[in-house]
C-alpha cells in the first residue's frame, strides 16, 4: 500500500533511508497550516551517495534491453494507476490543491508520462544517411549516464514523473529531487519503484532543500545533465553553475502569458475555458494565462461576465466536490500573492473581485485561502504585468487591432504559453505565427499532446522537454561512418 509516512525518507540504491544528518525539517498541510510529516534535511554526502549507487546501476540498466525497460516503467505506471485514490489524497494534503484536481489531473497524468515513455522508447528509432558507392553514416543514440532531476511544488508528481520518465526510459540513471515543500508523493513513487521492481540504484530520491541537495546536484562533477523546473532566478544560479562545467541543461522556467479574446470568440466556451486558465491550481502553474487581452468591443461584457463568474467560484476545503480552489502552496507564498495585490492598487490598478482571505471553519481554520482576483486600469508595462506571481490573480486590458493584441502579448521578457480566442481561421494562424512564446493555444487551453515539444522562449527556459525533444535531451547523438 502506497501509504504516507510521518518521516519521509530519502530512496537510495534501492532502500528507503535517512539522511546522513539525521535531521529533518517540518512538511505543512498548506489547507491547516499545521505540520502533518518530517522532510531529511539531505545535504552533499546523500547526493554523493545517490550518485554512486546510479553509477553502479547504469552499466546494468542501459544494457538492458528497450523491452525489458519497458515492461519496468508500464509496471510502475500500472502502480501508480491503481494507487490514484491514495496518491491524489497525498497530492492534496500536500498542496492544498482540490481532491478532484488531483485524481482527475495529477495522477493520471504522472502514470501517463511512465506509460508514454515506456512505449516511446520501442519506437526510438536512429537515423542513417548512404553516400552512395562509398559509405554508410548511422546516428547512435546512447543514454547521458547519470543524469539530476529537480521539480517544483505545484505539480508536485506530474513534474517530478515527466522528467524522471523519459531519463530512464532511455537508459539513464537518476538523481532526483523534489520540492521541500510537496514531497510526499515523491516518496510515494520511491515505494512504487520498490514494487514495481524498478532493479536497485536506477532512480534516486533525495529530499531537501535547493540550495543544499539541489545544489549538490547541479554542481556534482559526474553528473553530465540536469532537468530543471522553476522559477526564473532559481534557473539563473543552475546556470551559472552547470554552463561552465559542460552540463547538458534542460531549464523550464517562468511564464506570465497572455490571453488573446477577439470579438468574434465563441463566447461562452471562451468564458468557461478562461476560467479554468485564470485560476486552475490557483493560478499555480506556469501555463494559466494571468495577462487577458480582450477586444475592445466586447471588453465590458466580458468583464462583468467574467468577474461574476469568478465570484462564484468556490475556496475552501480540498476535499469537498463543490470546491473549485483550495489552499495556496504555503502561507508564505499566499502573503507573496498579496502584496502583489497592494502593488497593483499603488500602479493605478482597480481590483473587481477578489484578492481577500477566505475563514475556512473546523480543520482549515488556520489554511493559505485566498479569493480570486480580477484587476483592471494597469498599464502593460507595470510590475503587476510584467512580473510572475504564480497565484490566484489576473489583469485584463482591451486591445483594438490584431497588431496591438500581439505587441502588448509579446511585450514582456517571458515567453512559455499563450491563448488565442477567434473563430476566424486565418487570423488564428497569423497570430500563432506572430506570438513570442513556445507553445500557443487556439481556442482550448491546457490540451496536451504528449508526443509534442514543451518549453519557452526569452526568459521562459532553454531546451525542450516532452515526446521526442525528451527522448534526445537524455541520449548522446553518436555517428558511425562505416566506409565499404
């Protein structure tokens, strides 16, 4: 049974231990505010360990054959499904994100990374290029060898699996580390590797925090890449770290996206679909688009529309199915959000809705819950507009012409998603063109393709992550000219 455990421990060759210090720090139920589990507080020596017992496992592992590897990460995946109930559980407590977010969303899609890559592997396939009457040219793909994982708190096992996923599928071995602040599903994956029979130093889990273990990692001499997701700043320093020492970089940063609303958008689906992009999660992912452009012909209705809308969504306790936003990720994090909320009103910003705290009664008295906001009358280059706040806040402003809606959505220095709301075909494909950001939604938001390339441009990362850029991140391109 996939149960959590008061102390989390670190998952290392296998085995389920402490860190080398002994100490651990508190986890905190976000939607309490209370410490419910114990994080090791893992530091050098535990990375180097992890190292060595993936060292000893790689030579084993990347020989294995593609469909011995596969049969390893379908198990795992099967697992992972069969466990959803418990691990959504977990997720939630661990987040404050809704019960039904993460059974519907988190899990499923961390058990779906494990069953793609595993399939994706058996189709891998090298290229080859003939001079005629002379020679053949084919390309070898061979894993990295041992390879750093590090994931963010928002999507705490959907992250965590879609880097570890395609890293073992292609023969590496791992390095991992998740989030100090939403570690327990993480170390519920480290008892589903166990029992999946995932062989002994394939994948390790090492807790703590940043700048002690994934620190360690990213500036370990031997391991030759690291994958990374977070905050811009944060990505900044592994950088700074990894470019001198050669390291293969994989970095998944910030987004601050933009919406685009033309007037002639299917309205109600437009409605419906921007507010699950304004406020899933909490805002708490890189994807939702917080800056919302809208024509200006139908900027008043869809501003009062949208604003009624989000009045009615409901905050409170993660685990009743009428509950639309649970807790913020921390009480720190909730107090970043509000202050963002006091910049906006001193840059001229009006707030519609929202942006106060929310008294959950009983259990949750104590819980990160913050009302929704909506703000209108900033300009687009204020801070409000230009900096991340990864919560339950978004600006809207009217455009009139398709060119003002892409320079206002291009004039920032992010540049992960966008949407764009049109029935008008050729204007959807002029637009996309014209966007400066690596993935672009036209008329859905969120409708993943797992066999599609994922990342940013500008200060949203470097690299691409998802179907084959995965597949080609974790694996050396080798030629082999054979002359005849």
């Amino acid at each position: 049974m996939l149960s959590p455990d008061k102390y989390i421990k670190n998952y290392i060759d296998g085995k389920l231990v402490p860190a080398d210090s002994g100490a651990y720090f508190d986890n905190v139920n976000p939607a309490t505010g209370k410490v419910y589990a114990h994080i090791p507080d893992s530091e050098a020596s535990d990375v180097q360990k992890a190292y060595e017992a993936a060292e000893r496992a790689f030579p084993l592992w990347s020989g294995m054959t593609t469909e011995k590897r596969y049969r390893i990460l379908s198990r795992l995946a099967d697992i992972i499904e069969q466990y959803t109930e418990p691990l959504a559980r977990a997720e939630s407590i661990d987040s404050g994100k809704p019960f039904s977010l993460a059974s519907t969303v988190d899990i499923p899609r961390s058990q779906a990374n494990f069953r793609f890559f595993a399939t994706a592997i058996t189709h891998f396939s090298s290229e080859s290029h003939h001079v005629p009457g002379e020679a053949i040219n084919f390309t070898l793909r061979q894993p990295v060898g041992v390879v750093g994982c590090i994931s963010p708190w928002n999507l705490p096992l959907y992250l965590f699996s879609w880097k570890i996923a395609p890293a073992l599928a292609t023969g590496n071995c791992v390095v991992a580390k998740p989030s100090e602040v939403t570690p327990m599903t993480a170390y519920l994956l480290s008892k589903a590797c166990m029992e999946a029979g995932l062989p002994a130093g394939v994948l390790n889990i090492v807790h703590g925090y940043g700048q002690k273990a994934g620190q360690a990692i990213v500036e370990h001499p031997k391991i030759k890449a690291v994958s990374f997701t977070g905050g811009t700043s944060t990505g900044k320093r592994i950088a700074a770290t990894a470019a001198p020492m050669f390291k293969k970089l994989s970095l998944e940063l910030g987004g601050k996206n933009p919406n685009l609303i033309f007037a002639d958008c299917d309205f109600e689906k437009t409605m419906v679909t921007t507010l699950k992009s304004s406020f899933s999660n909490n805002g708490q992912i890189c994807l939702c688009g917080s800056r919302i452009y809208i024509e200006r012909s139908i900027y008043e209705k869809f501003r009062d529309e949208f604003v009624k809308r989000t009045q009615f969504l409901k905050v409170g306790d993660p685990f009743s199915a009428v509950t639309d936003l649970g807790a913020l990720s921390s009480q720190a994090h909730k107090e970043k959000v509000q202050s963002y909320l006091q910049l906006a009103e001193v840059e001229g910003g009006t707030i519609l809705c929202g942006g106060t705290e929310v008294e959950v009664p009983g259990e949750y008295e104590g819980g990160a819950f913050l009302r929704p906001a909506v703000i209108e009358g900033l300009s687009n280059n204020c801070r409000t507009n230009q900096e991340e706040i990864f919560g339950p806040v978004v600006t809207l402003q009217p455009f009139d012409t398709e060119e003002e809606a892409i320079a206002l959505a291009n004039d920032i220095d992010y540049g992960l998603a966008a949407t764009v709301w049109t029935q008008d075909i050729s204007r959807a494909h002029r637009v996309a063109e014209k966007l400066q950001s690596g993935i672009v939604w036209v008329n859905c938001w969120m409708l993943r393709d797992l066999r599609t390339p994922f990342g940013g441009v500008k200060n949203s990362g470097v690299g691409r992550e998802g179907g084959l850029e995965a597949l080609r991140f974790f694996t050396e391109a080798k030629n082999v000219c054979v002359k005849y």
